[in-house]
C-alpha cells in the first residue's frame, strides 16, 4: 500500500488545473448502457473508481477505447451483452449502483450485486428500489444481489423522493429516459453533476425539463442516440485545493473552476477569512491574516456539501476560536477526527456535531486515512503541520483525486509518494 510523506509548513502558490468530477463522470459513464450508438466523453478524470466504472461497463459487453493523445477521452461503442454487476466490482465502489436504472430501462432485467456499507455509513439503496419500482420494475433481493426485471418496459409515473439522494435521483432518471410515457419526480436531488448528466441525456435525445430543481419531468423517448459530452469540473477537487491555499497562507489559482458552483463553500471560506475572487478561467483563492472559526451544516445542494467537511475540519482545527460541523448526511463521517487530534488538533464529537478549538499549529505525525475525503483532510494538515506527516492507505485518496503529489509539488508542496 502507498504512503505519502510530506513536510508542512510552507504556504502554497502557483495554479492547479482542476479535473473533471468524479460524480458526474460515473452516472454519465453508465449513460453509455443507455444506446447502441457512440458516446464520447471528454474530460473524464484519471481516478480509480473511473476505472472500475470502465471495467464494469466493459465487462456488460462494451468497447471503451481510450484517446493515445487525451487520456481523459473515452469512447464507449457497442451492445449490452450481460445485464449482471458482479459483487466483486460492486463492493469496490458503491456507485456500481447506477448501472441498475440503465440495464433495466435497455434490457428489461438486471441483476446487480448489493452494495454493502462502508466507512462513512449504512448507506442503503432503498430509495433506488422503490423508485424503479414505482415505474413498474419487479425487484426481488436473492443471494446479495438486487434481481430486477420489467419484461415490458417501464412505465412513466409520478415518484416523490422521500428525502434526497443523488444516487437515486440518476439512477431513476436515467432510467425514465426509456420509460413509456411522461415521470415527475418531485423533490429530487438537484447537485450540478446531476444537471451535467441531464445535459448529457439531452444531448443524446432525452427529453428532461427542469434540470437544477427539484421537480423534474422526464418524457421517455423510444431510443437515444449517441453524443458527444465533456464533463462538469470538479468542485469538490476545486474546494479541496481552495482548503490547501486556505491552511498553508498561500494563494492558488484553480484552473477551469467556476464559483456558481461553490456558493456556500465559497461563503465559508471567506467567513473564515480565506479570498476567493472569480477570473476568466480559474478561481484565485489566497489568505494573508489569520484563520477565524466558523459553523458549517452540511446540506444537500445548494447547501455546503457533505464532501467538503473533513477539508473544513482540518482548516478550523487551526483557526482562531472555536467551530462547529454539524454532518446530517452521513451518520458515521467523523473517522478523520481521531487523526487530526493525533495531530494536535482539539476536535471533540457529541452524536452528528464536532466542536473545534482552534489551536496554533499542529504536529506532524504518522496517520491513517479512512475514506476518501478523510485523506485529504490529513493531507491538508500535513502541509500545515510543523515536521513530517506519515500518510498510510493512500488507496483511498486515488480514488478521487488524481496527481494530488503532482499538482501540490508544482504549487512548493514537499509531498512524496513511497510506493510499496
Ligand atoms: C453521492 C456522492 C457522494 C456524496 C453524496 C451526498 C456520487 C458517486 N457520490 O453519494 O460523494 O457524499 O452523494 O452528497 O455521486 N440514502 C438512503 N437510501 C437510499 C439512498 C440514500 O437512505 O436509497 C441515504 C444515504 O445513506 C445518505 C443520504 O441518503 O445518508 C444521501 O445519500 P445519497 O445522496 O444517495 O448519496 P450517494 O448518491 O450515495
């Protein structure tokens, strides 16, 4: 397993060309279940669970051809020739889920394995059953897979998501794109990876209004054709990085970002006197006096999101005061906390909230990441901390993040990757 070593203290400076989202990548990769003809993507980030997405779409019968000149351009031709995601794929990564909707609305049946818990929560699929239900799937549970069928075809219908979900929320559009008829879903999740995927769709003939609200209608096509798409930049990279400049008193320039996406990352940072200013192609995001403390709730979109919070943990565990983060997404998304306190820092968990006292500095030490975004968030105070940070399980981080040592050694950072 990799390990980084890295040596804190110096404030970051230069620009981070930031990637395309991991999370509108994968639901868009499935896409491609959705017709017989091309699609093509571009933009799509070099990250492990994009590589299980291709094996797992290649493995239903699909080419996917990869451009020699772009590495982030991938082309996906050809049929569906088995309507199974195997357990071994699925339990590598939760999104295996979202080809589900897809294979359904194609083929009439899928059968794709359950995908477990993992480190962040339990973390169920109930809301994706009972909304491909709602549109005339049989679904049955048999052996740890999901075993779906709708021998003729689904069939449009009004679905209220009970609380929101992203996940659920593509996967039953995606699969309403096929759907005989005209589907409502009301109170769906309404992040911008998703209004990516409607793009996408609609590039490829669905017809979906009211993409970035909550209510959307979906009026099925016979078939949808092939297309070109180049995916959304990532923001949650994006306000990883704009943490980095944050904690180190640097300033970063984040190339391809765009803050409309960001709003409430954006207030938090400069509620915690961090600079962000908009330019032609790039956030410029930089601080030069001292760090404050703040409260975070995190929301569904538009509200500060769930995947910011262990980065923000890191960066008010040295702002001056006290904070506090409440989590009402994930149940179990403080796993970060006992490593950043092995650091130094004076964070202390009562059920969903963390309170913060921000201290002076921390100390390099060694520490294990838990999850994805856990990893950075030791990341972050490994640049910040005096000594050496010793990160074990990298793993986790390569998932999401692609050339992270690459992009922070550009910008002065002392991170190295020992390969084992
Ligand atoms: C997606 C993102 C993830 C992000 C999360 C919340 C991808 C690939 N992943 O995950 O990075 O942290 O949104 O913004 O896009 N729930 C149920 N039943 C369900 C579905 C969800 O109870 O059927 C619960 C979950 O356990 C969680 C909450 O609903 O507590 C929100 O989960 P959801 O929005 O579905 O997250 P994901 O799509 O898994």
């Amino acid at each position: 397993m990799d390990r980084f070593f890295i040596r804190g203290g110096k404030p970051l400076a230069g620009g981070i060309l930031i990637g395309g989202a991991k999370n509108a990548a994968l639901p868009i990769m499935a896409c491609a279940l959705l017709t017989s003809e091309t699609l093509s993507l571009r933009n799509v980030p070099r990250i492990v669970d994009i590589h299980t997405m291709h094996d797992l779409i290649q493995q239903h019968g699909l080419q996917i051809s990869i451009d020699k000149d772009d590495p982030h351009h991938f082309t996906f031709e050809g049929e569906i020739t088995n309507s199974e995601a195997p357990y071994h794929i699925v339990s590598k990564m939760r999104a295996s889920i979202l080809v589900l909707g897809p294979l359904l609305a194609r083929c009439g049946k899928a059968r794709v394995s359950l995908p477990g818990g993992c480190a962040i929560g339990t973390r169920p699929v109930n809301l994706h059953l009972e909304a491909l239900t709602a549109l005339g799937a049989e679904i049955e549970i048999d052996s740890g897979y999901i075993n779906a069928k709708a021998p003729k075809g689904l069939v449009g219908t009004r679905f209220v998501f009970p609380f929101v979900s992203v996940g659920a929320t593509e996967n039953t559009i995606m699969a309403a794109c096929l759907a005989k008829g005209k589907t409502e879903l009301v109170n769906a999740a309404r992040e911008p990876e998703i209004c990516d995927l409607v793009d996408c769709l609609r590039s490829m003939g669905a017809n979906i209004q009211g993409k970035g609200t909550g209510d959307l209608i979906i009026e099925g096509v016979d078939a949808l054709h092939g297309a070109e798409h180049s995916i959304l930049f990532d923001r949650i990279e994006c306000g990883t990085y704009a943490c980095a400049a944050g904690i180190t008193g640097g300033e970063l320039r984040l190339i391809g970002a765009q803050s409309q996406y960001l709003g409430a990352v954006i207030h938090a940072l400069e509620e915690c006197g961090v600079e962000v200013f908009q330019e032609e192609n790039a956030l410029r995001v930089r601080r030069t006096g001292s760090l404050r403390g703040i409260d975070i709730m995190t929301e569904p979109y538009p509200g500060f999101p769930t995947d910011m919070q262990a980065q923000f943990m890191a960066l008010l565990s040295v702002s001056e005061g006290a904070s506090m983060i409440s989590e009402t997404i994930f149940e179990n998304r403080f796993m970060h906390v006992p490593e950043l306190n092995r650091m130094g820092a004076r964070i202390n968990v009562h059920g969903s909230s963390a309170i913060i006292r921000g201290v002076h500095s921390l100390s390099g030490a060694p520490v294990m990441a838990t999850d994805l975004r856990a990893s950075f968030s030791l990341i972050l105070a490994g640049l910040a901390a005096a000594g050496e940070t010793r990160l074990n399980r990298v793993y986790h981080l390569d998932r999401g993040y692609e050339a992270v040592e690459k992009k922070l050694t550009a910008c002065g950072a002392q991170i190295e990757r020992i390969k084992s």
